[in-house]
C-alpha cells in the first residue's frame, strides 16, 4: 500500500512495498513515458514458452493423478528424496504461513536483511517473530527462516552450516525453513531438497521465478511426508489449477530449456554489471536474477529513472539500496543505458 505524506511529488509516497506493482509505480511518475519498463522483480524477462494446452483443461477440476505426476516431476527437478516429499501449490506466497504454523506459536528468527513476507507470515502463525543478523542467532527460536540465495543481497549460507542448524534446532521440535526461490540460478551443492528427510527441514521453490512465468502462482513445498500431508490438507483439493499443473510438469522436465536459461541469465547479468558501473553505482550482491547495487544517491537515482519510465526496488529500511532486475529486450536496454547516463 503507498501512504501520501502532506508533501507533493514521488518523495511523498513511501517505498514501493513490492515490486512488480506498475499501477503504483504509474502514480509514483504519472508522466513517465510508456511502456514502462519493469526492473523492480527477480523474474526471468524470457518466460518459458507456454505449452499448448487442451480448451477443457480450464473448464474441469485439475486430476489429483496429473497433480501427483507434476509433484513427480519437481522431486526429479530439484533433488528431493520422492514424490511423497513435494507438494504443488498456488505459489510459495500461499504457503508461508501455512509452514509458520507447523510448529506451535513461539519465537520465530529470520536471517536478515531478506524476504519482509516471512516476517509478516510468522506474526499471522502466531510467533514472536524478529530479523537476526547471523546464522548462529537461529538456534534458539522454534521457528527459524533463511533465504537461500537471499533476497536482494545473493547471499548463500552453506549447506553444511544448514544442516548444522537444523541438528540444533531439532531436539527442541524446531523447524528451519529454506526458502530457495532463487536457488535455481545458484551453484550445485546450495540446495537443501535432498536433506527434507530428517523431518525438520521445510524447503521451498518458486516455479515462476525463473521460468518467467510469475503469473501462473505455482510453487512447492519439499519436506517430510507427514508435513507434507498436514500441508496438504489445509489447501484442501484442486489448490493449484489445470493450466499450472500442465505448464509446471513440462517446464521441469524441459532440462534443456532450464541449462540455456541459465547461461542466458548470466550472460545478461553480466551485461547489467557493465552498465551500472559504467555509471558509477557500487554493485554489493545479487543473483543472475537481480543485482543489488548500493549508493548514497540511491533516492534520487530511484525517481531519475521512475520519472523516465524504468520502475527499480527501492527499501525503506535500507535506503542506499537499490535492485535492478534484467531488461526484457534490446529497446529496454537502450532505454535503461540511455536514462544512466543522463543520470551520471
């Protein structure tokens, strides 16, 4: 929600909340040329092309046998021990408090700075919930919650350290939630999908992320086959539609695909650093995804290029940052170049 203070102008509004939300963005900088260009999400500018779907597949409930063969396909996908150990939902968003709630009200951690929804989900679950600044601090909450890699800063936290944690947390009937929205563009070895089955570990993917496909709210939860049937029976039937189910198992099987997204994503990524420091912004972190560049003019650079048509993420309570998700295309690279330069 954007709040007005009793001051004109885009300063007058508080940070955007998420990104994504052009609407906002169009009241922000209502004179803004079109189309605005959206870097503010870490979505995949070339979305998986969307497979030819059969009419009836909208006009019919989704088959529990196709959402059986979808969670099939994404145990293979990601590494997890079966299909008993993945369940398909209306993307992750859907499911944050619904893992906040499988442990019983208590303290909740979340390393920072990250995903500000854990915090929020945690406080619906009923936890005392708090932002920590180092891995070790999650030991002692019954709740615990890392992104990995984060958002927006890229960090990793290894695997090995995780595993540790979940150990420590275990006795006490902790659970340590890995969100891994992004750990489709990370290095092999960061994933925890493939360790769900020591009972106390949550893991959660985000299918439109990297397929580009945000829109379709698909994601996963991966963990224990009795977390997975307590998650299960509070989204009830048909949770995740017919074109998602069919969209999803074809794109995770698509390997291919997935191996030239990646080198795509890193190619663009790499364009994205030339270009920012072309301009003097100081890259601090990031992913193939998104990069996370930090500047003491961060507020104006901001309402520079909102006032030109390009919407960023900006952070209220950090507000030196900045992210930049990849350009779409070569006219929203030039129009991202061009608007820098007026910039610097």
């Amino acid at each position: 929600m954007l709040i007005r203070s009793q001051h004109s102008g885009p300063e007058a509004l508080t940070p955007l909340a998420h990104g994504g939300d052009l609407a906002a963005a169009r009241l922000l900088f209502p004179g803004a040329p079109e189309p605005f260009i959206d870097l503010s999400t870490g979505i995949n500018p070339h979305p998986y092309p969307l497979p030819t779907l059969a009419p009836d597949i909208f006009a019919r409930l989704p088959d529990r046998s196709a959402i059986r063969r979808l969670a099939a396909v994404a145990a293979a996908a990601y590494g997890a021990p079966s299909t008993d150990h993945v369940l398909p939902a209306p993307g992750t968003q859907v499911l944050l408090p619904q893992v906040a709630r499988l442990v019983r009200p208590g303290s909740a951690a979340i390393l920072r700075t990250s995903y500000m929804e854990h915090m929020r989900a945690a406080e619906l679950a009923g936890h005392d919930a708090h932002m920590v600044a180092d891995v070790a601090e999650l030991g002692a909450a019954d709740l615990a919650v890392v992104v990995n890699p984060n958002n927006p800063d890229g960090r990793i936290v290894p695997r090995d350290m995780l595993l540790r944690m979940a150990d420590e947390l275990r006795p006490r009937g902790g659970l340590l939630v890995v969100d891994e929205s992004f750990a489709d563009v990370a290095p092999a070895g960061t994933s925890l999908a493939g360790d769900v089955g020591t009972g106390n570990i949550v893991v959660l993917r985000s299918f439109g992320k990297f397929f580009g496909l945000a829109g379709l709210r698909l994601g996963f939860a991966i963990t224990s086959p009795d977390l997975i049937a307590r998650l299960d029976a509070i989204l009830g039937p048909w949770a995740v539609s017919g074109p998602a189910v069919a969209t999803g198992q074809a794109a995770l099987a698509d390997r291919e695909w997935q191996a030239n997204a990646v080198a795509r994503l890193t190619d663009a990524a790499l364009r994205l650093d030339r270009l920012l420091c072309g301009t003097g912004l100081k890259i601090t972190g990031g992913t193939s995804l998104y990069r996370l560049v930090s500047s003491p003019q961060a507020p104006d650079v901001f309402n520079h290029l909102g006032r030109a048509g390009i919407l960023i993420r900006r952070f209220d309570d950090e507000p030196t940052w900045l992210r930049f998700g990849l350009p779409s295309g070569e006219d929203a690279w030039r129009r991202v170049s061009e608007a820098l330069a007026r910039f610097a």
